[in-house]
C-alpha cells in the first residue's frame, strides 16, 4: 500500500510538471503573433495634428458641446473631457513646415467648473461700503454662465477666423531697398565687423557686471559679507592705482635727473674756463675781436659757474646770468659791462674794435681773478668816457 501510494504521488507530481511545462510554451509561442496582430497604439498626448479642415469640425463640435453645456448644466453634459486634445494645425501655407498649438484648457477648466450651477450673489449694503469696498463691488467677476456665452462667442469668432484664407507672407522689397540705401552712406562705409579685443573687453563687462550683482544677491542675505566683498573689490582697485601712481613718478623722477645730468654736461663749466680763455687769446691774435669777445664772455661765465655762483645750465641766457648775481655781489657791476660788450657785438651785430676786446679783456681778467669790482668799475667807467 505504501509503495502503490508512493508511485500514484510521483506520477501526479509528474502530470502537474507536464502540464505546467505545456502552458509555458503555449504562451511563449502565443506572444509574438498577438504582438504582430495587435497595431502599435499611440502614446496619450496632450495635443494632436490636425489639418485645417480637422480643426474647424472640431470647432465646430466644441462649439455645440458649449451651447449643450449652457442649457443642461450637469455632469453628463459638461464632462472636460468631451473636449478633446488640443489641436496642432499648420500655419501659414498649407506646405509650411510651422505649426500653431491650439490649446482648450481655459474649455476644459470652464466645463469643469459649469457642473456645478452658479452661486447666487448677494449684493452688500453699498451705504456700509468705504470707496476702495464700492470700486471693488463694481468688478465683481462674471458668472460661469457669462463665460459660457463668451466662450460660444470666441468659438465662432476662431470659426471665421480658420475660414479665411492665409495671407500671404509680405516680400518686404521696399523696406529692404532702403535699408541697402541707408547702409550705402559715407557713415556707413567704415564699418566693420567686431574684433577679438572687442569681443573680449565685452565679455569682461558681461562678467563684472554679473559679479557684482552675485555680490547684491550677497549683500541682501548677508550684509556684511556683501559689504566686505565691495568695498574689499574698491581697496585693491585703490591699492593698484597708488601703486601705478608711485612706479610713474619714479620714472618721471629718473628721467629728471637723466634731463638734468645732460644739461650739466652740455654746461659751460665743463669746458674748463682756461680753454675759453685761449680761443680768445686766438681770436685777438688773428683780429678778429668779436669772436674775442665771445670767448671771454663764457670764460668769465665759466669760472665763475665753477666756484658755484650758480647752479649750472646751458639754456640760460646772458641776462638770466646776470640776474642770479645778488645787487651787492662786487662782482655783479663786471658782469653787467661784460655782458653789455658782448650783446651788443655779438647779438646787436655792432663792430667790435680792439679797445673793445680791451675793456672786454680786463673785465674778464677781474672776474676770472676774482680781485673784486674795483678794476671791473674802472674798465667800464674808461669804456662809457672813450
């Protein structure tokens, strides 16, 4: 009996096996040709393409779902989702590759809300009302009703409208004419394209302007930190200016004293003043006193820049060496004969005489020799009586 029980357990287990095994492959096999029967469905969107024609009988039965929705008033009647999809038409020519989406969720959230019938609206005592309550009575919102005829109105208004035909898109041949016209013009003719450096002075406007105003978002959320990252910003600008400043005027002040060593060594008193005196002693000797009477003129100039009566300069006149000799200096009244003798010979074009390179001679001597004004004075007193 045991075994007889054992052996009828295994042959049911065995049958359930098969069986189980039978119905997986049917239904293996029973897929692909219900998927190749079936044809692929369409995703649920929210809009769909339509033609012109389309688009008008769906008008056209939106308009009547509107008119029914209006007179009935229930659930039934003014369900949104008779509405449909929104329609997806072409625009312009009927070749056009644009498209105009027409959308009928202001329909759908109409239809939703005539379910239910309107609110009867009691009005307020408006003797009770402030002005601003009174003003705000007066725009009390329309009724669902309301809408629902403004709706049938809007319906037929976009009926009409989808009748008429696509106006043609304008050529623009006279606006574009005068443009040519216009940018033909002399202040016109110079104009070229935007460079690198423009593009990139550009771009770094763009980029302070948009860190400035990450630092105003700043500031509104946490002030001191804007604060900081402002006026931090303005101190280094600061700090790199003075610092520019200050490398500038150092090179101003080197190219100074660049400037002025080269006027010491174009000086009169580089030459050494004996030099002077020998081309003048050479000039006399060949009679030829007023280039005598130039060459003592500098050597007295000369010696007395080397005992540093005066700061040295080449670009000083005769009469600015004159005036940097103090009134009470002895050796002022020598300078002034000396310095008339060779303006006037010299500048004034006079002829100059042996008795001038004379008077010109010892003047200079009391100069060079420093002996005081006495033989100065006495030189120019003997000039002016001969």
């Amino acid at each position: 009996m045991t075994r007889r029980l054992a052996l009828t357990g295994l042959v049911t287990c065995l049958v359930l096996m098969a069986a189980l095994g039978v119905s997986a492959a049917t239904n293996i096999l029973a897929a692909p040709s219900a998927s190749t029967a079936s044809p692929p469905t369409r995703p649920a969107g929210r809009w769909q393409d339509a033609t012109l024609e389309e688009y008008r009988r769906h008008l056209v039965a939106l308009k009547d779902l509107t008119q029914a929705c209006a007179k009935a008033r229930d659930l039934k009647t003014c369900d949104p989702t008779l509405v449909g999809l929104d329609d997806r038409v072409p625009a312009g020519a009927p070749s056009s590759d644009e498209f105009r989406l027409i959308r009928y969720g202001w329909l759908r959230i109409l239809f939703s809300r005539a379910e239910e019938p309107d609110k009867a609206q009691k009005a307020p005592d408006s003797g009770r009302l402030s002005g601003s309550a009174r003003k705000s009575l007066r725009e009390i919102p329309p009724t669902t009703s309301q809408l629902l005829v403004d709706a049938q109105a809007r319906l037929a208004h976009d009926l009409a409208q989808s009748n008429r035909a696509a106006a043609p898109l304008p050529s623009h041949v006279e606006e574009r004419d005068t443009m040519k016209q216009v940018l033909a013009g002399r202040e016109f003719s110079n104009l070229q394209p935007a460079t690198e450096s423009d593009t990139a002075l550009e771009r770094f406007g763009n980029w302070l302007n948009r860190l400035f105003a990450k630092f105003e978002k700043l500031r509104a959320r946490s002030a001191w930190v804007g604060r900081t990252l402002v006026w931090g910003f303005f101190g280094a600008i600061a700090v790199g200016l003075a610092w520019g400043l200050l490398r500038v005027e150092r090179r101003w002040r080197i190219r100074l004293v660049t400037a002025s060593a080269g006027l010491v060594s174009e000086a009169v008193s580089v030459r050494d003043w004996q030099l002077w005196l020998a081309d003048a002693r050479k000039a006399a000797a060949h009679g030829q006193w007023r280039e005598a009477i130039h060459f003592l003129y500098w050597a007295a100039i000369a010696r007395l820049e080397s005992r540093r009566l005066w700061p040295a300069d080449r670009a000083r006149t005769p009469r600015e060496y004159l005036a940097l000799v103090a009134p009470d200096d002895p050796r002022q009244s020598g300078l002034a004969s000396l310095t008339s003798s060779f303006e006037r010979t010299w500048y004034g074009g006079r002829e100059a005489s042996e008795s001038d390179y004379r008077r010109a001679d010892a003047v200079a001597a009391s100069l060079i020799s420093a002996s005081g004004a006495m033989a100065g004075g006495e030189a120019a007193t003997e000039g002016d009586a001969r």
